[in-house]
C-alpha cells in the first residue's frame, strides 16, 4: 500500500489541532540471534548473514517515501529498537545515523537510543556506538541470575551482563537497564537481590516489566509456573521501595529514573506525541491539522525491504475516529505518575474537555484520579488499578 499524498492527510476533517505535537523517530531492526519464548515483538532469528546495508538502504527509502508527512518538522528523539539493534556493526550504525540526520532537522540535544543486548557485545563495541552518534543505551538485562536466564531463554549469563553494562557505563551518560519480575521459580528474596544487583552498577534509568504470557509465544503453548499474583505485587512494591532508597524517582508505570535522566523518546508516547515508525512491523502515530492518522509498516524483513524499496513500505493506514481519541490519549496519559495537563488533551486530539468530562467524573468518583482545573493524574489506586481507570475513557 503506497503512502496518501500529502494533500489528502490536510484536506479539512472533523478536528482542529492547535498545533502539532513533538516529533520522535523510531527505527526498527528486527534480527535477533534467538527469538526468547515470552517475546511477541516481530523479531525473527537471524539465518545466515545479516543484510546489514540493503537493509539501510530499505530504511532510507522508507524515510524518503515517509518525509513529506513531516515536512518541516524537528525530530526530537530517536529510538532504535528491535529485535537486537546491537546485532548492527557500529559502521553500519554509522551510517544510518548520518543518512538520518542528512535528511531530518533534529535538535541540537537530540536523543539518540540504541537496544543492546549482553550476549552481543564485545569489548569496545559501546564506545564505537557512541562514537557513530548513540548517545543513550538500553540494554536487555532482563534479569542477574542464571537460573533466571535460562528460564527466559536469555543468550547471555549473569557474567556478561555484568561486564556489558559497566562498559555501557564507561561510554554513555545516560543508560538503561531492562529488568523483569514474576520470573519462573523466582521470590521475592531473589528479585530483592536482582535489584540490589542491578543498582550496584548505578544505572541512571531502569525500566521494569512484569513477565506476561502473551498470545503466539512459546510460553503460550507452554506456560511456565510463575509466583502467584499476590507475590508478584509484593515484588512491584519492593521494587519501588529498592529504587527510591536509590534515588530513582518512578515516573511511569514501568520507568524509574535518576533526576534528568528520563527517557524523552518514551515520554513522548505517553504524553501522545507524534511518531515516525521506519523499519520492518513499525507503527506510527502522526498528526495534521484536521486529523491523527497511525499505520503500520510490512513485518516480514524481506517483503518490508521489497516494499520499502519500491517507495510503499506501509502494509496498514488508519485514521484514529473522534470517538477513540479520548481513550488512545488516556492508555498514554494515565501510564505518567505526574498525569497530564487539560489543556494538552485539548491541543493534541483537537476535541473540547467534554469529551473527557464524562470518564474523568466517574474515574474522580472512584477514587482513581485527583484533579484542578490545570492538571489530572492517577492516584496511587489509579495507578495499581491502570486498566479500571483507562477503560472508562472506552466508547460503547
């Protein structure tokens, strides 16, 4: 499916944006060298030789078929996401990061965030990323045990993990540690000690997730035995105690960080800004004058780089109804512990506060919001019961 010319996307239509929202980019790359059992992320084993440079070339092409959508926009962050971004050679990092910024406006602090994962590295291979322009790791960590590791089908073992994010130390500023919890076989005292682990190597931001079963996984088809639902809140809070001890302060559901260390790129989904989504299954999120409009690129790298190349890289386009725009700002939204202001509702999906108004009276009556006539943000009931409160924004 070729991309709509750029008069259909300003044609008028049912809204009225004030202005347009911050710009981020994300790429993905989606090899990995084994597909891990809880992952539903389009991530496919890599077979052979990596196509490192027509793959580039695919991205590029997408870029270019994508930029009259964002003409005259500035890019404000860039995500390079997988699949295992550091399956990548640095000179091919390189490379795409000087084609990026050739044919982007971005900031002067622009934020520039490549995945890593520990069973990829070797020596000096961070510092070369940095080297090409990568200014923020975030390494798949996922746990400090090996037990653990193995369980989750991680090709890399606590030793490596370790050495990986010192060295990620030594050549960033600002890192990232992915962490897991509600592991197969783990307690509490285990996570307890996965996190002292972790914060020993004093990263500036964790993100931390749940272990979910999702849906065409491994796990799926065979379900591993994991602490029962009680243990696993237990785990959620001692987390949250371990790291404010630590002096990371929780601002989003999953993310803990150090002052002036959070991640802007992700921030900026929450907060419903707009996305450009290059590379094999990537999404995108962008806003015009009169309309928000998401697509989704071809997930299969081969038929992607075809496609892509052949200038119509976009498999799916939609544009978000008015009716759904007030729960797609609040899945956002209510992730913030800090909430969102009224007037951001407002200038980001074009609708008045009555659209809201409805679903934030019934969220105040239940306790799981506080609110003035400024800001609205989830109490600490909204924020353990996020699902309750997101879904009353929900059109019948």
């Amino acid at each position: 499916m070729a991309l709509q010319d750029i008069q259909h996307y300003m044609r008028t239509g049912t809204l009225q944006l004030a202005a347009l929202p911050t710009l981020s980019l994300y790429v993905h790359l989606p090899w990995c060298l084994k597909k891990c059992p809880y992952c539903d992320f389009n991530s496919h084993e890599l077979a052979g030789e990596m196509p490192e440079q027509r793959y580039i070339d695919a991205l590029l092409a997408d870029l270019e078929a994508s930029l009259p959508l964002i003409w005259g926009r500035t890019v404000h962050s860039i995500f390079v996401g997988g699949g295992t971004p550091s399956l990548f050679s640095p000179q091919a990092i390189d490379r795409l990061l000087g084609d990026l910024r050739a044919r982007l406006k971005l900031t002067a602090d622009c934020e520039i965030t490549l995945e890593a994962n520990p069973g990829t590295f070797e020596k000096n291979r961070f510092k070369a990323y940095r080297s090409a322009g990568v200014n923020r790791l975030s390494i798949g960590v996922q746990s400090f045990n090996d037990d653990h590791l193995k369980a989750l089908g991680r090709v890399h073992d606590r030793t490596q993990a370790i050495a990986a994010v010192e060295e990620a130390a030594q050549a960033f500023d600002t890192f990232n540690l992915d962490i897991m919890y509600a592991l197969p076989g783990q307690t509490l005292a285990m996570q307890a000690q996965d996190m002292r682990q972790a914060l020993t190597l004093a990263p500036l931001h964790i993100s931390i997730y749940h272990l979910t079963i999702e849906a065409n996984t491994y796990f799926a088809k065979f379900p591993p035995v994991v602490p029962e639902e009680d243990t696993a809140y237990a785990m959620l809070d001692q987390i949250t105690e371990i790291t404010e001890a630590a002096g990371l302060q929780r601002y989003e559901v999953s993310a803990y960080a150090k002052p002036g260390h959070r991640c802007f790129h992700n921030l900026n989904y929450w907060q419903f800004g707009d996305y450009l989504g290059i590379g094999a299954g990537a999404h995108s999120k962008l806003s015009f004058a009169h309309r928000v409009v998401r697509q989704t690129r071809y997930r299969e790298p081969a038929l992607y780089m075809e496609k892509a190349m052949a200038g119509n890289a976009a498999a799916q386009e939609n544009e978000v109804s008015r009716a759904d725009l007030p729960f797609e700002f609040m899945l956002n939204a209510f992730r913030l512990k800090e909430g969102f202001k009224l007037q951001d509702f407002a200038d980001k999906t074009g609708l008045p506060f009555t659209a809201i108004q409805k679903g934030l009276d019934e969220a105040e009556r239940k306790g799981l919001i506080e609110r003035d006539f400024v800001n609205v943000k989830p109490t600490v009931r909204g924020f353990d019961f996020l699902n309750d409160l997101q879904s009353l924004f929900l059109t019948d």
